[in-house]
C-alpha cells in the first residue's frame, strides 16, 4: 500500500462529470480523505458537467461521512477541536471537497502518477485523449481505463502508450457496485499490475480478471443475451411484454433485459455492439434491434444523479410505466395479461443473496413447469450457460466461477450460469 499512497499524491480522473467518472472521483477522494493524502484533479470538457460533479461530490461525502461517523471518530481522534458529530462531519465533507482541483483544461493532469479515463466509449476519442495525455506528462503516468468494451491493446497500440495503460472497469454506479473487472495486459509492468490490485482492494472491490478480448466478462455476457434476445423477439409488443417479465421474474432479476438495455442507454449498447463487430468479426454483432428504436429517437440512460431516462420504457419514480411501440410508434400502456404463468414458488429478486438451497428448490420447481413462462426462462438459462462455455472457451474468463461473480456482483443476478438447463 506504501506504493499506492505514493501514487495518489496526484491523480487525475478524465471525464470527471460524466455518469462514471463521478462515481470513480467519489471513490477515489473518499480514499484520499481517509489516508489523509492526496489531490483529485478533476477533467471534463463540459462546465455543466463539472459543476454536477461538485454538487454530487458534495452530497455523497456527506452521506458518506453520516454513515461512517465512528470510523472519522478514530480518524479525528487527535483533533481537540472537532467534538459533536456535526463538526466532524463538516470537518471530512470540507477537508475531503478541497482535495479535488476542477478543471476544462487536460494539461493540468501534468505531474499525475495515475490517470483514470472515463470519457465516452469510442475508441477514436479514447485515443487522442491519450496521446494529449502523452504530450503533457510524458508517458508517466499509469492510465487506468474503464472502457467497457474496447480492448486495451488496441488502445494501447494507436496511442503507443507503451503497456503502460491497465483496464480497470467499475460498473455502474461504481460507489455501490462492488465489481471491478481488470483487464491486464501481458506486457504491463508489475508495478502497474500491483498498483492496480492494491487499489482494487483499498477500494474494497471485487476485482474479476477478464482477458483483453473486446467485451471482456461482463459485455461479453450482456451483449450476447441482447442478441439472443433480438432473435427470440417477434417483434410484436406482447412479445416484448413477455420477454422483459421472463426476465426480470421468472429469472430472479433486478430488472428485465429491456430495462436493463435503458439502464445502460441504447446508444451506449450501440456503440459496444460496434466496437465488438469490429474486434470479433467472426460473431455476429448486429445492431440492427437497437438501431430500430434509436432511429425513432429512443434512448434511455440516466440523468447525472441517476434518475432512469425514458427508452424502452416510460418511467414513473423510477419504475416502467409504458413501453414505446415500435408498431404504433409511441408510448402505449403496459398489458395487464401477458398470458405466460407465474413464476413458481412465488420468488421474486431479493437485494440479499436467496442461498443455494432455496436456488436449487426454484429451478427444479422451474424445470417442472410447462407455462409459456417457464418455458422461455428455461431458453435464457440454456442461452446463458451457452454463452459463459463461450467466455470459458475463447478463455475470456478463466473460470465459471469468474462468470457467476460478474454475474452476481456487476449485475446483482442471484446465481451464475446454471448447468441443468
Ligand atoms: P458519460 O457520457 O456519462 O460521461 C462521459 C464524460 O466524459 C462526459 O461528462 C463528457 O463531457 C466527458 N468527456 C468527453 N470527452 C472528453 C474529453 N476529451 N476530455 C474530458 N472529458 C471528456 O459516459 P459514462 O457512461 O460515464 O461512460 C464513461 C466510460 O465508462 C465509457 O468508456 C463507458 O463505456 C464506461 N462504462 C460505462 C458504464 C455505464 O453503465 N454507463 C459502465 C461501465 C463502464
């Protein structure tokens, strides 16, 4: 860790204000402010964006130092002037919030020993960010990239960064999700690799070694259950309807996978479809589905403190309300019968793990239905164990258990892939 703290004495996070980099500044000041060490330099091209940035900052160091007032207790100890909880709080919110310098400008990343990129998923503008970055620091600093799906060799080689740049994916929102999925490359420096590893820890993440083939585990999964899903889809709006209830219940999610493609935007989707069509040409990366709604304007994504924008679905606090109708070309109420059974056992998704008896319980009770409902989850779950031999075999992930952790931790499934499907 002596090599870290060494590290963070500046580090620089690019695309601060975007949904991403927030959460990666967040995690990476609240560090600081706990070490007593370090400054935050803060990068984004947009004004609107920053000054989110520090709204957001300011909230969730608060929030943060009200939840974790016994542990500043400790750390305050031997200041005899702060006393009540009150000052205390104020205290790590203020001392925390003078760490981070904002700025438009790239050349104040200067004298960075670790640099976090989070700007937008293209591979044209990750480089130039890169090679600006080269230009003013030298090729100093290690670059810690969250692309999503780009493989870092690729980035490595057109902006000649000289393997000194390490995948380092949060997943969204990176405050809360525990997972972060490394992508080394074989070239890297140990130190960077160790730097890597001690910060994924400092961070108290789980961190999930994914190999550099685009996509990595965790779009490698998500991007081909989309497609899978395009080809189960009749393109009819109950079709969808069932689908996204298969999904979300009889699978045990959070949300369905139309929610979750609005979750993660659809021109975002978009731009990963893209990006692995031209890294894996062999598989059929199509964005055909996706371009149908992004053509009529539907998006999705979120606002910058998190809020669901409207997509596939309308929302309502939060919740789908209506989904847009590709037939009739605008919004139209969820049907109230979707004819596909219920779920048996009457599970539904907890936020708590359901343990493994319960598990086993609910899908030889799934194996035994016949309902149209059953019968789909019984594909997905087929599909899904199709997909990770798929991971296991380009050797993408080095171990199903890899998978079941990406699964569960980047995407809050209750199990990974199951076998009897
Ligand atoms: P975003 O659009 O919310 O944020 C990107 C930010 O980068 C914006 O604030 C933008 O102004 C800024 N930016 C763009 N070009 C810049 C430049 N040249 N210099 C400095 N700032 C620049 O995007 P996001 O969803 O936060 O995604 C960021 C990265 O994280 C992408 O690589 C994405 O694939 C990855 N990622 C996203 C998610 C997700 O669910 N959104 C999850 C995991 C990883």
């Amino acid at each position: 860790m002596i090599i870290l703290n060494q590290y963070l004495q500046k580090v620089s996070v690019i695309g601060a204000g975007g949904k991403m980099g927030a959460g990666i500044a967040l995690l990476l000041l609240i560090l600081m402010a706990e070490e007593q060490n370090g400054r935050l330099v803060a990068v984004d091209v947009s004004e609107i964006a920053l000054s989110g940035l520090k709204k957001y900052l300011k909230q969730q160091l608060l929030r943060h130092a009200e939840k974790n007032i016994n542990r500043l207790r400790t750390l305050y100890a031997n200041d005899p002037k702060l006393v009540s909880n009150e000052e205390i709080i104020d205290a790590f919110v203020c001392q925390a919030f003078e760490r981070v310098d904002f700025t438009l400008h790239l050349e104040d990343v200067r004298g960075s020993l670790a640099i976090f990129e989070a700007a937008v998923e293209d591979i044209a503008s990750k480089t130039a960010i890169f090679e600006s970055i080269k230009a003013i620091n030298g090729n100093k600093a290690w670059i810690f990239t969250n692309t999503s799906s780009i493989p870092i060799a690729l980035l490595n080689d057109r902006a000649k960064m000289e393997n000194r740049i390490i995948g380092f994916h949060f997943y969204n929102p990176p405050l809360v999700q525990k997972l972060v999925e490394i992508i080394e490359l074989p070239q890297n420096p140990d130190e960077l690799k160790q730097i890597a590893k001690d910060l994924g820890k400092s961070l108290h993440k789980t961190m999930v070694y994914s190999r550099d083939i685009a996509g990595f585990i965790g779009n490698g999964y998500f991007i081909r259950e989309i497609l899978y899903t395009f080809q189960k889809w009749d393109k009819s709006d109950l079709g969808l309807q069932r689908i996204e209830t298969v999904t979300k219940d009889f699978l045990l999610r959070p949300m369905g996978i139309f929610q979750l493609i609005d979750y993660v935007g659809l021109d975002v989707v978009r731009n990963i479809l893209a990006i692995m069509r031209m890294a894996l040409p062999d598989d059929s990366f199509n964005t055909d589905g996706i371009d149908a709604w992004l053509a009529l304007g539907i998006k999705g994504g979120q606002t910058f403190d998190g809020q669901q924008k409207n997509g596939i679905f309308e929302y309502v606090k939060g919740k789908p309300s209506a989904f847009f109708s590709l037939t009739q070309k605008k919004y139209v109420p969820l049907a109230k019968d979707l004819q596909i059974g219920e779920p048996p056992l009457g599970l539904t998704w907890h936020k708590e793990p359901l343990g493994k008896e319960r598990l086993d319980e609910y899908f030889t009770a799934l194996a035994a239905e016949k309902t149209p409902g059953a019968k789909l989850a019984k594909d997905y779950l087929h599909e899904g164990k199709k997909i990770a031999d798929k991971l296991l075999k380009d050797r993408v992930a080095s171990s199903i258990e890899d998978i079941a952790t990406v699964l569960k931790t980047g995407f809050y499934h209750l199990y990974g892939p199951r076998n009897e499907f």
